[in-house]
C-alpha cells in the first residue's frame, strides 16, 4: 500500500454517517435546481436514485429533526416521483377511477350504520382530486 492509497482510505473512514447523509442533501438540492433549470432529464435521476434510498434520507433526517433538509427531499419525491403517477392517467382510466370510487362510496354508505365514515371521506377526497386532474393533452 503505498502513502497516497493510505491517506484516502483513513480520510474516507472519517466519515460518518452523517456527514454522508448531509452531503446526499446537498447534492439532491443541487440535482433538483438542475431538473428545474433543464439540464437533467427526469428518467435519468429515476434511474440513478432509487425512491427507497429518498424515503431512508428522509427518515434519518426527520430522527435528526433536520426539517429543512427534510423539505428539500420531499420536494424532490413531489417534483419527480410522483410527478409521473399523476401525468400518466388517460381519460379512460380517469373515468374508470371516478366509478371505482363512486361505487365504493355508494356500497359503504349503505352499510347498516351508514358505513365507515372515515373511508368515506377519504374516498371522497380522492374522487375530487382525480376529477380536477388534467391531463396533459388538456393543459
């Protein structure tokens, strides 16, 4: 082993965790102005970073109360995951939703009881946010 190979090898036992896990933040704050400038492409960061390391990060940092780091990783899951589960829906699956979902709610409220009210709200708070979705041939 030769003194520069030894060198890095202790400089990088140095770091901690930690300081890994910062320097994943940083670099994802970076990548994200990057994708809103233009400059990287949606399916290349999918590529390079799983979602479930994202969910790790953000994990760690929410143990460490790290919120504005906390921030900036949900908002690269928000700009860039989820992005694709809500521009993908065609107007026939949208229709079939709405009447998955209404018929759902119409089977539950007829429960003895009235049904569970919770799963009914919830419920309907799904069906109005994919009746107000656009696709992208609309917008």
């Amino acid at each position: 082993m030769t003194p520069e190979e030894y060198y890095y090898q202790n400089k990088l036992k140095k770091y901690t965790q930690n300081t890994l896990f910062e320097m994943r933040v940083k670099s994802l704050d970076w990548m994200l102005g990057c994708f809103k400038k233009g400059t990287i492409r949606r399916t290349t960061i999918i590529n390079l970073i799983p979602l479930g390391n994202l969910y790790e990060l953000l994990q760690h940092m929410e143990v460490e109360e790290r919120y504005e780091d906390c921030q900036i990783i949900k908002e690269v899951i928000d700009t860039i995951y989820e992005h694709d589960k809500k521009s993908n829906m065609s107007s026939k699956r949208k229709k079939e939703i709405i009447r998955l979902l209404e018929n759902t709610i119409r089977t539950e409220s007829e429960k003895k009881g009235g049904g569970n009210k919770e799963l009914i709200a919830k419920l309907e708070i799904r069906l109005e946010d994919v009746r107000e979705f656009k696709s992208k041939k609309s917008v």
